[in-house]
C-alpha cells in the first residue's frame, strides 16, 4: 500500500463474521461508510442536479453544442431502420426517413457510441429525450463513480469527494456533456483504463487485462482524437507504476495496442469496403492533412476545399469545411496561447492565477528537493540565515509588489480601482507583508521565528524562483490571454479589488509554505503522477492532432484539458482546506482565539468556493441550457413531419420533425436576384448529406427554414460589452412581412426571451411571374425589359407596350396589369389596363411619361416593371449642331421628328449624335420636358443650362425618372 493512502475502497463481498469479530466488523463498517457515504451523497447530488438540468430544458438540453446527442440518436435509428448493408456499418449521416435518401456515410471515426444508441432504439427509447436521459444516468453516472473510486484509490476518499464535487459542478466544461450521449463516455474510458492500469498489478491481472482491451478497442472505435489522449495517458501512467516489473507493463501495452490495432483494422476494412482502396487513401491523406495544416483563409485553402467538396459529394461522403487554422497549429506559443485562451480563460485570469500559484507550489512540495526544515534551535542567524532571509523577503516583495500593483491580477490592462497604484505606497506595503509573511512562514516551518538559518537553502532557492516566476507571470498574464474573451473578466467584478488582492498575498504565502516544506497536503504520489502523465498525453495528442484538438475540442469546450484543470481545482480546494485547519489548530493558541482563527483561516476557502460556484451561475444565465428551446416545438404540428432547412447542423431539426433537414448558411442571407433564367435564391447545397440529393427535386424546396444562434463563449464576450449577433439580423428574417414581390417568408416562431437566439420561418417557394430582358432602344439600359413604341395619327397618339412574358413555375399565365405613368416626384397613374392593347392619348397631349407591366400567373403577381422615360407631345430637343460645334433647339413631337428637322436645316446628320446618349430634363421655360443629346448627364445638364431651358434647382431625370416634373396647368398630375 503507498505510504499516506488511508482511504480505501474495502474488498467485497465480505467474509461472514463470527461473534468473535465484533471489533473487525465495526472497523469495515466504518472503512465501508468512509468509502460509500461521500459517494452516496454524490449520486444523491448528481440526480438532483442533472435530473434539474434535463428537467429544465425538457429533456433536450443544448448549451454550447449538444448537436451530438441528436446525431448519435439519427445514427443509431439509421443502423434500425436500413442496416449495415450499404454503409458496410459506417455511421450514416443522411438525416432523412427515406431509404432513397441512404447511405452517406462519416468515414473518420468509428461507430462505437451509435452502437449504444442503436440498442437503446431498439430496445425502444426512440426519441432524443428517452435517450439522453439514460445515457445521463448510465453513462454519466457510471463515468462518476469510476472517477471517485479511481480518485479513492490514489488519494483518498475526501480528495475523490472534493474531486467529483468539483467536476459535476463544472457547468460548461463538464456538466452539459454528461447530457450529450455521445460524449458522456469520456470519463467512463479514461478512469476506467486507469483503473485497470491499477488493476493488473493486483491479483485479478488477467481480468483487468481483457477489460483493458475491451475498453481500448472501444476507445479508439469511438473518437480518435480522445483515443490518442486516454491511450497514451495510460500508457504512460502504466510505466510509472510498474517500470520495476517490465513483463507486467509490456503485458499492458500489448494489451492495449492490440485493442485498438482491431478497431483501426474495423475501421479501415468498413472505409475500403464503401470507397475502395484508391478512394480510401486518398481520404485519409487529405483529411489528416487538411485538418491539421495551417490553410483556413488561404488561396490553396479555398482551392482544396472545393476540390474536396466535389470529390466527397459524389461519393457519398460526409465532408466538413474545416482546414485546422491559418497559423502554425504545433508552434509552441500558439499552443500555450490556446491553453490559456480556452482551458484557464473562461476561469477568469484572477481565479487561473490562484489555481496555477497553488498547484505550481504543492507540485515543487513534491519534488524531491534536498533538505528539509531543521526543528531546532539555532544560536545566531549566521550568514546562511541572513541569505536565507533575504532571499525569501526579496522574492516575497517582488511578488507582492506584483500583486498589489499591476491590474493583471484581475485580468484588467488598466489599473482602474487599485488601491496602490501609487508604486512607493504599493512597494512599502509589499515590504511589510512580506516581512511579516516571512517570518510566519519560517515560524510554520521550524517552530522558531526568524530562524532563517534552519531552513533548507534548496527549499529558499525553489520558493525564491518561485516567487520571481509569479511576478513574472502576474506582469505578463494580461498579454497571454485571448483579448476576443476579454471581457469575460467581469464576471468576476463582484469581488472587490482589494479583497483580489489580499486573497493574491494569501495564497502566494501558502504556496511558499508549500515549498518551503512548511505545510504538506495531498502526500501522494500517484496524484502527481496522474497530473504529470495528464499533461505528456495532452502535448503528445495536440502534437499528433493540433488541428482536431483545437477545433473539435478546446474551442468548442469538449472535455479533455479539463481532467487535468479541474484536478488542479480540486487540489487547491484540499490545500485551502488543510491550511485553514492548520491554522485552527495552531499550537499555542488560546482557547477563546481558536474559533477565530478557524473563522479568518476560512476565508481564502470560502472566498475561493464562492468565486468556483458563481461563476458557475454566471454562465448558466448566460449560456442556459435551453440555447435551443425551439427543439420541444419541432415534434408537434405544423412543424411535425415538415422539411427545413437551418443554418446550423441539422441533426437537432430532424431528429425532432421526423423529416429530412439539411444546413444550408446561404438561403438565410435572403439575397434573391432575377436572372435570365428567373428569380435566384442564394443557396448552399455543400452539406445536403442525402445519397438522393441530385434525384429529389423536393429538397430544393424546403417549407421551413430555421435560424439559430448557438452560444459560444465569443458570442458571450460579446454580448458582455453589448454587442449582439443574432437571427433578428439575418437576412431572410429582416424580409419576412415586408410586403415585396418575392420572397414572402413568415416568421411563425420566435425566441421568447428577447435574446432573438433562434426564429423559425415559413418557406415561399412560389416563384412570381416575370419580363424577360429586350432589346432596347439605343441609349436604353442593357436591363430593359420593357420596350415602347409611340405612333402618331391625326387625332392620338397611341402608345404599344412590348415585353416578354416569364415563369419558373408550371402555372397559367394571368393578363398582365399594364400602367401609363407621368413622371417626377409627382408622378401619378394615367391609364391602366389587364390586357394588351395600347394606352390610346389625345393629340394635344404633352408630357414626360413611362409604361409599367406587371406580369401575372394565376395565384400570384410579379414584381411591376418600368420603361424609359420618354416624352409625348412637342418638346424641346437639344442635339449637336455641325455649323457651330454647339448645340441647337428643336421644338418636335419626337426625337425622330427632331432630327429630322435638323437634318433637312443641315445642321446635324447621324454621325454628329454617335456615342451619345438622350437625356430628360426638366424644361424651366415650358414647364414639362427636354431632350438633351450629350455624352453624360453632367453635359446635358451643362447644354442646357447654357441654352437657358434649365438650372440646377429645377432638378433632373436622368436616363431614369428621378427628378423633379414642373406642374403646368395641362399637366395630367394637375388636373383636378
């Protein structure tokens, strides 16, 4: 047994005792109580707070990503209803009830977590909900007692207690996916391995080795990445434990290799066999490559991802667009970046700076440092107390300087609300708790105060660098975290400044105890060892997958890093915990003065406790597990049995309509353009997963469309300065209600809680009628889709609209709503009609007019299209004059009539007006409209005014009706 493990699990079942073991029986009670009463009150919390969590959000919890729990659910029903045969047991990702619609299969990891869904739908649990629910308390629960009773086993039953408490409390990193039936396995496979890592050196080897086989071979079916880690973690942990005993831990390893070489041998045989060897290679290449390579924003990037989308879509295969980062995923600096961004941020920097103080302290009390503390009187400081002091005093000033200084303490760049951020004042106060913290901390150590000459000089050179790294640290932190999660530290603002600080002096002092081998908590060297073999399978998994690390894990907050973070929770709670004891008990003391120092020694525990817990309310209020609330809707009508599209994953939506959903991130930004070929809506077909994609036209038609904003912690840091992204500002739903020709969405389902996280819209798909392009008239807009022509007889004019009519959808044409309009700002309706034939105007007609066309099927009406400007009656016509090289005035009835007139004087011919265009302008002096012949509108402006028929008050129209239309009292918008 190692030396300081008291707490046990007993063995059973127990041997019958007699009369005569009275006293043995009352000792294993009590062992048995020790070990199962923590852990009963454990379950009993566990069933409580994930009963409440599931409960809450109605059985369909969802905070940052729960997107798994509905796939593994698709997967599982998938393997039900259509077999193996097709997909040759790959996991189908077709998210559809039709069999037309499957296989399209996830070639990258193994089934095995589908494999648990599968019996769970066909032992009957066939929703979401049913599932969930018992994955938590199978799963989940089983996966927490595997932790305490690893925990137990190497370090006691109070430090499994504090560690589980502290695990199931964590809300974002641990707790939402032990209600993800995906990956509530995790903590299963990793204490399980451990402990039969453990369990092999004991009687039963043979047994913990095929339940260490067992456990690795569905590992590495399970999540590659997590393979890695918990496979290498074990590994190593094997060969610190059994490194005397090499035939044991070759046994382990071979074990292990050969678990996971039958699953990779699974995997491999399943992809050949759907793609085929060629295939196959080339998919392995270009998946490790593409993930893990810095080429997300780049030209080759871009490249690669459409080369790959082709390549994946027609063979059926599940293709993400994820090309790992653009900076170098394994450089060092990126590495510690991310870790403090995503694994220590989120804790705030201030709670990540007492975490890291404390666990870097207690790890340097367990390194085997020469000397210890001598427990005797000294005559005299003599030089090595005086070096001993001082090098103690120093690093405790520059440490205490640092804290009381620099705002980064709290994870602020500005020094706002500090209370010394006068240096002179902060380096006195440094002086004196230091000298103070100095002579306490060689008083715990050697009974004697000031007796600096009795501590181990090792010991004072580890605390003294100690301390230097900590200024170092505490400078330097503000600039190590991710300044998009910035904000993020005011989650912490409710602790004053000064109580930061005091608890910052508190806790330094305690790690220094800690090395100075004044105080020793947690003597087990297991618990290094876990921490130590922890950290080496991180590196060595980032090293081999940076990319799926990163982006399937850390930023994501999926659970890895946190069995070693909340570990290094735990043991600060237990070193909290011990010191406030020792001080309780502190030799000495008065009776009366005892409670009191219980009571002060408390308050870093409490302060410590309160800060875990409430940040644990601050992010459930902000990232509630009801994120997707919309989902307990889907399941009644009209939603039920309905198709949609979602910019998300789909897997929620389908698993909860019954019908098939697919991700399209285009049709939300509601652009709509009219092309040639008709009205075109934005789409984005890379991720419709079903085999019958390019057979059903029906999925280019989906009745809904679902917007959803999942929360992440970027979103959070946002909203924590004010500003919000969220569906209300997406393009489709900023149109729906708008009265406009197309699209006609509809908002029927909205976020109730004004955070506008997610909306749901109903789907138009009926195509309005519309004008195809025509040949204009020279100088006309190349998008003319109205053409006009205007005869003259003795009594009329008649004006002959002309236009081709349009539609995408199979309907009967309706007669087109034709409109005569004159125009300007007050342009008003002349004449309309719902057939064909001409507008029929007087001859004393006179003015600047326009013909719309609306073209109509039987249900719906396009949008109305325009003509040209052109004018009726007698004008005034500016063109170019060939005498004078200027212009000249016409009054004519038309421009042709205008030329014409022109021409006969010898003052223009046709060459004279080539490349230019005819402009309307307002005609100050007879108050309806000119035509200006000019190059551009600022010359026919200029040709004008200088002919003195324009100014620039009187405005303009432009190629277009833009301008102003002087009212005369023959003016059709005039007349009473």
């Amino acid at each position: 047994m190692e030396p300081g493990v008291i707490d046990r699990a007993p063995s059973f079942p127990p041997t019958a005792p007699s009369d005569a073991d009275d006293v043995t029986i009352s000792a294993r009670r009590k062992a048995r109580w020790k070990y199962f009463g923590p852990l009963l009150g454990i379950a009993l919390l566990y069933v409580v707070a994930y009963g409440w969590l599931l409960a809450s959000s109605s059985f369909l919890p969802y905070v940052t990503d729960n997107n798994e729990s509905f796939s593994a659910f698709f997967h599982g029903s998938n393997m039900f209803r259509f077999g193996i045969a097709g997909s040759f047991g790959l996991t189908d990702e077709s998210f559809s009830p039709d069999a037309a619609a499957h296989p399209y299969v996830y070639t990258h990891g193994g089934n095995f977590p589908r494999v648990y869904t599968f019996l769970l739908y066909a032992l009957g649990a066939r929703s979401v909900q049913a599932q969930i629910l018992i994955a938590a308390f199978t799963i989940g629960a089983a996966g927490m007692f595997l932790m305490y009773a690893y925990f137990s086993k190497v370090a006691g039953a109070i430090f499994a207690t504090v560690a589980a408490l502290v695990f199931g409390s964590d809300y974002l990193f641990f707790a939402q996916w032990q209600v993800n039936s995906y990956r509530v396995w995790h903590a299963l496979f990793l204490f399980g391995a451990l402990l039969c890592v453990h369990g092999i050196g004991g009687k039963r080897r043979r047994l913990y080795l095929v339940l260490l086989f067992v456990l690795e071979a569905c590992l590495v079916y399970f999540d590659l990445t997590f393979a890695v880690f918990v496979s290498v973690f074990a590994a190593v942990y094997g060969a610190v434990m059994y490194w005397r005993r090499p035939r044991l831990l070759v046994s382990a390893w071979a074990v292990q290799f050969a678990g996971g070489a039958i699953s990779i041998a699974l995997l491999v045989g399943q992809s050949i066999a759907y793609l085929g060897w060629p295939t196959f290679s080339f998919d392995l290449a270009q998946t490790y490559g593409s993930r893990n390579a810095a080429l997300a924003g780049t030209g080759a990037g871009d490249k690669l991802i459409a080369q790959l989308q082709d390549f994946y879509a027609s063979h059926h295969v599940v293709f993400w667009h994820q090309l790992g980062s653009n900076v170098p995923l394994r450089d060092p600096g990126y590495f510690v970046a991310e870790q403090f961004g995503w694994t220590l941020q989120p804790l705030t920097p201030f709670f990540s700076l007492l975490l890291l103080v404390v666990c870097l302290g207690w790890l340097i009390s367990r390194a085997p440092l020469v000397g210890v503390p001598e427990r005797r009187s000294q005559t005299g400081i003599g030089a090595r107390g005086v070096l001993n002091g001082a090098a103690l005093v120093v690093g405790l000033v520059v440490a205490y300087f640092a804290v009381l200084l620099d705002a980064s303490l709290l994870g602020s760049r500005a020094a706002d609300g500090l209370q010394f951020a006068n240096v002179p004042v902060a380096f006195l106060v440094a002086l004196a708790a230091a000298c103070a913290a100095g002579a306490c901390l060689t008083r715990a150590a050697t009974h004697r105060w000031l007796d600096f000459a009795a501590l181990s000089p090792v010991c004072v050179m580890a605390a003294t660098g100690f301390l230097l790294l900590t200024a170092l640290f505490i400078r330097t932190s503000a600039s190590m975290y991710n300044p998009d999660l910035q904000p993020l530290v005011s989650l912490g603002n409710w602790l004053p400044t000064w109580v930061a600080q005091a608890m910052g002096l508190v806790v330094v002092g305690l790690a220094v105890a800690l090395v100075l081998r004044a105080m020793t908590v947690l003597e087990h060297t297991r618990l290094v060892a876990y921490l130590m073999c922890g950290a080496l399978a991180y590196v060595v998994c980032y090293a081999v997958l940076p990319g799926y690390v990163v982006s399937d894990y850390l930023e994501r907050l999926a659970p890895l890093a946190v069995y070693l973070r909340d570990v290094a929770i735990a043991i600060t709670v237990l070193v909290l915990g011990s010191a406030a004891i020792r001080v309780s008990r502190l030799a000495g003391a008065p009776r009366g003065v005892r409670p009191l120092l219980a009571l002060g020694a408390a308050v870093p525990l409490v302060l410590f406790g309160a800060y875990w817990l409430n940040l644990q309310r601050e992010y459930l209020g902000l990232l509630p597990p009801t994120t997707y609330a919309f989902l307990s809707q889907l399941s009644q009508p009209p939603f039920q049995g309905a198709s949609f599209a979602t910019n998300v994953y789909p897997a929620p939506v389908a698993a909860q309509t019954g019908q098939w959903a697919y991700t399209d991130q285009s049709l939300g930004r509601g652009e709509v353009n009219l092309t040639d070929g008709g009205y075109m809506v934005a789409r984005d077909y890379d991720y419709l997963w079903v085999a019958d994609a390019s057979s059903n036209p029906a999925y280019a038609k989906p009745d809904y469309f679902v917007c959803a904003t999942p929360l992440n912690l970027k979103i959070v840091a946002d909203r924590l300065t004010g500003t919000r992204f969220d569906c209300s500002r997406l393009g489709l739903v900023t149109l729906a209600g708008k009265d406009q020709v197309f699209p006609h969405e509809r908002v029927v389902a909205t976020d109730p809680t004004g955070r506008n996280g997610w909306q749901i819209l109903r789907l138009d798909w009926t195509y309005p009628a519309y004008l195809a392009r025509v040949q204009g008239l020279p100088g006309q807009a190349d998008d003319t889709r109205v053409r006009v022509s205007v005869n003259r007889d003795d009594a009329t004019w008649v004006v002959q609209p002309d236009y081709e009519w349009r539609q995408q959808e199979d309907l009967p044409q309706a007669p087109a709503r034709l409109r005569l309009y004159a125009t300007g700002l007050d342009e008003c309706l002349i004449a309309e009609t719902n057939d064909a034939s001409s507008f029929v105007l007087p001859i004393s007609f006179s003015n600047l007019v326009r013909v719309s066309v609306t073209p109509r099927t039987s249900n719906t009406a396009g949008a109305e299209y325009f003509s040209e400007p052109f004018v009726i009656g007698e004008a005034t016509y500016i063109l170019p004059d060939i005498r004078t090289g200027g212009a000249q005035q016409i009054t004519a009835t038309s421009l042709e009539e205008a030329e014409q007139h022109a021409r006969d004087a010898g003052t223009w011919t046709p060459e004279a007006s080539t490349g230019l265009k005819t402009y309307a302008l307002p005609d100050i002096v007879t108050g309806t409209a000119q035509q200006v012949q000019a190059r551009s509108l600022d010359d026919a402006e200029a040709l004008a005014q200088t002919a003195g028929t324009w100014t620039p008050q009187a405005g303009t129209y432009g190629t277009v009706s833009t301008g102003v239309t002087l009212s005369s009292p023959d003016h059709p918008c005039s007349r009473g």
